[in-house]
C-alpha cells in the first residue's frame, strides 16, 4: 500500500524548496507560538530605508533550518557522529532561536520588556513549549544553552560563525538590495569540520570566512546601523516610552489588550519563570499591534504622542548627524530651545524629538569566541591568524558613532 505521507515543501526565495520533516519540527512550525515569527519583520524598519526589506523572523527561523540540515549532513560525511536526537536538538534549537522577539525585532528589545534580551525570551519559549510537547525539546534547549557534552553542536546555533549569521546576511543582503552581504553560504558549509569537539573551517575556505566578515561589517553600517534606520528606531522607542508615562499618569489612551498589559507594567525575567499565562499574552503582540495604536495615536491630544505617531506613520523621519566624537550639550540645548519657541511645548516634551546616542559595531571580537581555520598541517588558527588580509586590532576593534537626530523644523 502506498503512503499517504507526503513531504512539507516551502518555497524560499533564497535557497528554493526546503523540505519540512514531518512530527515535532513541522508541529513546532504550525504552534501559534512559531506562527507569529510571521508578523515579526526581520529588519525592523529598514524597509523606510530599503523598501524591498519586508521579510519575516518566519522567512529568516526556516532559512536556518534549512542550513542547519546541510551542516549536519556535511558533517556526518566527514565522519563526525551526529545522533538522530541531536540532529533534532539543533534543528529545533536552530528553528526558535529567535522565537522570543517582540515588535520589530531589535527595534523595541529592552523597550516593551526591560532587561530581558530576545534570547532568554526565546529560552522562556522553548522551556514552555517543552513542557507542551512532553519533554521532546530538552536537548535542543542543552544545545542552546551550551550546556550539551558536545560544544560544536552549540556553535552551529550561536557563534561568530553559526547558521543564524550565514542566513541572515544572504536573506538580509537579498531583500534590501544591497548585494555586499550576499556571502557564499554553501561554500562555507562545506568547508565546515571539527576537531577537539570544536567547529573549525578547511583553509580552504578562508576566502569565504574573509568574504563572510566583509560582508557583515558592511551589512551593519548600509543597513543595520544606517542613520536613517537608526532615527526610525529611536523615534519608536520614544513613542513607546511616551506612552508607559501617559499611561501611569492615568491618562486615556487606546493600547491593543496585550500590549497593555506589558506598558502599564514592568515585568523582568523572573516574571516569566513557570507563567504560561504570561508568555500567551507576550505572544499575542507583534509589528501589527503597533502599527494600529499608530493609527489611534496620532489622534491623540497629547501632543508629543500624536506628533511623532504622524510622524511615523507618514514616514517624516528626524534628521540625523553622525560624528565620531558625542554631541556637545550646547548643540542640543540650541535645537531644543528653538524647537519650544515654534511648537510652544516644554523641554522636557522637545527632548522626545531632539536627543542623541552612540551606535556601536565590532566586526569580529576574538574574546567572545574563534573562527577557527584548520590549516593543511592540521595545525588550527584562529581566522586572525590564519588571514593575511586582516590586522587583529582592526578587525577586533569596536567602533563606536555618536548620532543627533533632531527635526526638520
């Protein structure tokens, strides 16, 4: 008798047909916990700046899947044992590594839930949806957590050279246009051993890792860190904050069901611990919840919140300067003086449209962790070492932007 089962194919723009396996990877897909990636944009509000950039935490969790299946069968060719339950350890590690992201991703971390990174969130996740699925995501969760014996099988869910860096920057690079991060994923796959229980790249594959670190550091500062994304991003948070200080004065304010409950109250990682209830509720936000108070908000007779909610809206982004050395107090206090006498607001209201920061980038930090080259002799060093394109302390030095946005006004 012939089987009724058939394969679970998705249609990436990236790669083409990617095959789901059926039982716990394709269940954990279909959880509406993993169905929300979907309202989740993978690049927060680079699509003001790169209008193609519409892609998912979805699209961006089953790229990873996908170059995870290659990893361990590129592995195991090379004779390394990779069990059956450890493959599925990574595959669902590598699947909800990102799971616990909230609204626009990096945009609103630390914003909507202080001091609680998408991480440990996506931690939460996966103990919760353990305790659903009976037990079957304990070695995934060992592999996340680099508590498992074998140290490589984490490396190929979090490191300077892991499945989530090699997708996002391909997917990332594809759908902002920008072609500088198109870096050869396969090429690098392949090139892929271990020794000593760590991951180590054939030196073969040198030029691709050197490519690979290009490519990123390139991809921060057009895109990631492009003063316009960056200006976006900061007027969101403001809006936000805005918000938490109209609601704890007790002011009326529409705010969708869940998202309210976690602007009026500050909850930290130990509320999360055992409350089903409240990772459900944490569950139900995403870009579209914030995108509709927008919408309420710019109605709002409060005039910061209504201000920068049309703002957003009508994509009036603040200006922005960029300069290697901080702004000077004076600088400011100019702009917000002369912002008070046009809207006839206070200080404290101009410094929700005139404010400024650092932006920070390090392309490779050899203190985090390696990317290690097995050399012909079998001799391993790290990619530093092994290069002759790339001076240790630029590559591991982290350059630091001061920004000043303010508006056109």
């Amino acid at each position: 008798m012939l089987s009724n089962n058939k394969d679970k194919i998705i249609n990436d723009p990236i790669y083409g047909f990617i095959t789901i396996d059926e039982g716990i990877i394709k269940d954990l897909i279909d959880h509406k916990y993993f169905q929300r990636l979907r309202k989740i944009s993978q690049l927060g509000l680079s699509h003001l700046v790169y209008p193609g950039a519409h892609h998912s935490r979805f699209h961006h969790a089953i790229g990873c899947l996908h170059l995870m299946n290659k990893a361990i069968s590129q592995l195991r060719k090379k004779g390394h044992i990779i069990t059956d339950k450890e493959a599925e350890g990574l595959k669902i590690a590598i699947l909800l590594h990102d799971i616990g992201h909230g609204p626009f991703s990096h945009a609103l971390e630390n914003t909507i839930i202080k001091e609680l990174s998408h991480e440990e969130m996506s931690l939460i996740y996966m103990q919760d949806l353990n305790i659903q699925f009976n037990g079957k995501l304990s070695i995934a969760i060992q592999i996340f957590k680099d508590s498992y014996s074998k140290k490589f099988l984490h490396q190929l869910v979090s490191s300077q050279l892991d499945m989530d860096r090699l997708d996002y920057l391909k997917r990332d690079s594809f759908f902002s246009g920008v072609t500088e991060g198109n870096i050869g994923t396969e090429r690098i796959i392949n090139m892929l051993d271990v020794r000593d229980g760590k991951l180590v790249v054939e030196e073969k594959g040198i030029y691709s890792i050197e490519k690979f670190l290009f490519s990123r550091r390139l991809m921060y500062w057009q895109v990631y860190l492009h003063k316009t994304v960056v200006s976006a991003e900061q007027m969101l948070i403001k809006i936000i904050e805005r918000v938490k200080f109209l609601l704890k004065s007790k002011n009326k304010i529409f705010v969708t069901a869940s998202l309210e409950i976690f602007l009026k109250q500050d909850f930290n990682k130990k509320d999360f611990r055992n409350n089903s209830e409240l990772i459900h509720l944490f569950s139900e936000i995403d870009d579209y919840d914030i995108y509709t108070c927008l919408k309420y908000w710019k109605k709002n007779e409060d005039f910061v919140l209504s201000e920068l909610s049309k703002m957003m809206l009508n994509r009036n982004i603040l200006k922005t300067k960029i300069s290697k050395k901080d702004f000077s107090k004076n600088d400011k206090e100019k702009l917000i003086d002369n912002f008070c006498k046009l809207k006839k607001c206070s200080t404290k209201e101009a410094e929700y449209f005139i404010f400024s920061n650092k932006i920070s980038n390090s392309t490779y930090n050899i203190q985090q962790s390696n990317i290690n080259i097995l050399m012909k002799d079998e001799k391993i060093l790290d990619i530093t070492l092994a290069s002759d394109q790339f001076d240790i302390k630029v590559l591991n030095k982290t350059v630091n932007k001061y920004f000043l946005c303010y508006p056109t006004v």
